[in-house]
C-alpha cells in the first residue's frame, strides 16, 4: 500500500452525464465479471451501494480480472486499461469512479440523503428594495443531522476501496472532534484498530501530537497509539534528541509512565545515548542501580549486556526483581574498581559471561 500516493485524492467534481455513464459502465462490468463467473451471480448494483463489503469485492475482482472487462472499459483513445489513472472514455480515471463509489456508498451505510456540504455557506449579495446592493450577507445553512455533519467532513478523506470495510469503526469509534484534528491523517490509516485507539484519545492529544510528530503521527498510531501520552510528555527538542536513539523501539517507549519520563529527564544526556533503545523496558530500579555509577562505567557494563546478552536483555531488565536480586551486587562491584576505560570494559564482559547461568536460573523462578 503507497501511504504517499494515498494522500492525494482524486477529485470528485463529476457532471451529471458523466455519472450516468458511470452508472452504466459499472452495471455493464458486473455483468461481464459474472458471465465469467468472477463475482456472484446475486450481487446486484444497489447492494454495492449499501454493502460496503460487496463494494470492496467487487472493485478487487474488477482489479485482479482486468482483461476480462475490455470490451467496457477503454481509455480516451479507445485502448485497454491496466492502471486507475488512464483517463476513460468517459471523460475520468478509475480513482475518480472508486472514489464516487466510496462516497455514495458512505452515504447509505451512514443514512444521508442529498448532496453532503463539505464546505461552509458562501457568503451572498442581497438587493435592497430600490435595486442596490446591500452589505453582502451569509446565507444560512440548513440545519445538519449529526451524521450529516460527521459525514461532510469524514468524505473529505474518503477515496479508496480499502476504506470501505472502515466505515462502520468510522462512525462507532471516531467522533466530529476526532475528524477534525485527524484530518487527512484518515487516508493513511489503514487498519480498525489503529482507528479504534484514536478513538480513545482525547482530541487535544491528537493535535499535540501531530504538531510534534508530523510524518511520524501515522506510523506512531499504527505501532502503539498510546505513545501519544508520552509525545505530549516532551518538548520538540527532546523529541528531536529522543527519537533517533531509541530507533524501532521508539513508540514502546513512549507509552511509558510518566514517573519514568521525569526520571529519564533528569538523567544526563550523555548516560541517555548509553542506555539507547534500552530505555523502552528497562525497569525504573534497574535503572536507578546503574545510575550509581559515573558514565564511564555505566558504558561498559551496559555494552557488556547488551553484547553478551542481546534481545534477551529486555526480558530481565524489565523486571524491577533483578535490581534487588542481581544487579546491585553487580554495581557495588563496579563502584570502586580502579582501573582504567579499557580494563573496566574487559572487566564487565567477563563479569557478564561469568552471571549468565545466575540470570537463566533467576529467570527460572519467574515463570
């Protein structure tokens, strides 16, 4: 799925004889795709209307069986079509019927009827009684149904057939606030549960989030919607300095406790860079252990782990027990060794290898 292509909707400015023939060529290619026994025998034209999922099959069987339908679907110059931006014979593309499709479709599923005003009531000049004009006044909109109003924004984004399964969440999950701070946002978030989640934030959250993430938002929602708690947590300049650091483990880290963010923040910059990824799970006593040590020694022992242990390092230093049960121990033996940076890193890898069978038997016990 191309998010960036995605975000350009194509547009739907369509004249009414052009939707006619729309209509016409739609109803012709079912049929075609039936005669070939493609699609259902019982699919109809008006259940793509209303039957957001037959719409969807319909339009990925039209996709994958595209020769199948040339004889109805020709270009401008009367050639075979493989792609949705040929323009047809018709005077459109194929994103431009997929997306009339989509909207008339959204329109059923949510139970509006008539032409949805996305944009605001233009003002108008009204004449006085003696022929001139008067100061120009607004014209006054009909009064809007809730799901009128939900509507109208939500078809701003509304364009492709994998929408179509997402109406429903739409309307249960997201409300008119949700639209508006999510915005064209809504074209790129593929999946249920991404939209279901920012379903739970709070609006406000949104739009901080967004002014901070920018391009990241999306990937952010889709990964662990709530790291947006702890992208308002920091400023810009902190993200900016965070985010590269924690690499693919960024958004486990941000869903973190806020207690643990204060204690993150008053940690030296430069023992951050160490701990690196390791911050999305480290457990606060486990790090506050380490903490006792000057940086120098913090490098090596957490270098140390982190080669000798590797991807298994989460799954103990996630546990608040090991600070108490074998970490302390580690660290007073560190607070007043006197060598020097190279001796030190031997020291701690040997150290390391040495607590291995300690730490499998220790996590052992847990389980």
């Amino acid at each position: 799925m191309n998010m960036a292509a995605m975000t350009e909707l194509p547009p739907v400015d369509i004249s009414v004889e052009t939707r006619d023939a729309i209509v016409v060529g739609v109803r012709q290619v079912m049929a075609l795709l039936q005669k070939a026994e493609l699609l259902d025998k019982d699919m109809t034209y008006q259940k793509l209307l209303v039957e957001p999922e037959s719409l969807f099959y319909y339009i990925q069987t039209y996709r994958s069986n595209r020769a199948a339908c040339d004889a109805i679907v020709k270009s401008a110059d009367g050639k075979p079509v493989r792609d949705d931006k040929t323009i047809l014979s018709c005077g459109v593309n194929l994103l431009q019927v997929q997306r009339l499709m989509v909207l008339t479709c959204a329109k059923r599923v949510f139970g509006v009827s008539g032409q949805i005003r996305a944009q605001p009531a233009e003002e108008k000049p009204a004449k006085s009684g003696f022929g001139f004009f008067k100061k120009a006044e607004k014209e006054e909109p009909k009064t809007m149904s809730n799901e009128e109003r939900f509507l109208s924004e939500l078809a701003k984004y509304l364009a492709f057939d994998w929408q179509l399964p997402l109406l429903d969440t739409y309307r249960q999950h997201l409300t008119y606030q949700h639209l508006l701070e999510l915005g064209s946002d809504l074209a790129v978030i593929p999946t249920e549960q991404a939209i279901e989640a920012a379903g739970k934030l709070d609006p406000a959250d949104i739009r901080k989030a967004r002014e901070m993430l920018e391009n990241d938002f999306v990937t952010m929602l889709n990964d662990n919607p709530q790291a947006v708690n702890g992208v308002i947590y920091w400023n810009r300049d902190w993200y900016k300095f965070l985010r590269p650091l924690l690499g693919r483990k960024v958004w486990q880290f941000f869903a973190r406790d806020r207690q643990f963010f204060t204690l993150v923040a008053n940690m030296d910059k430069a023992k951050i860079r160490i701990f690196g990824e390791s911050l999305a799970f480290i457990a606060p006593e486990n790090l506050a252990e380490f903490e006792r040590l000057n940086i120098d020694k913090i490098a090596a022992l957490v270098g140390a782990f982190h080669t000798n242990f590797g991807l298994e390092m989460e799954g103990f230093m996630s546990e608040k027990r090991f600070a108490k049960d074998i970490l302390r121990r580690l660290v007073e033996s560190f607070m007043y060794l006197k060598k020097d940076q190279e001796q030190i890193k031997i020291y701690a890898d040997l150290t390391c290898k040495a607590i291995g069978p300690s730490i499998d038997a220790w996590r052992a016990k847990l389980i």
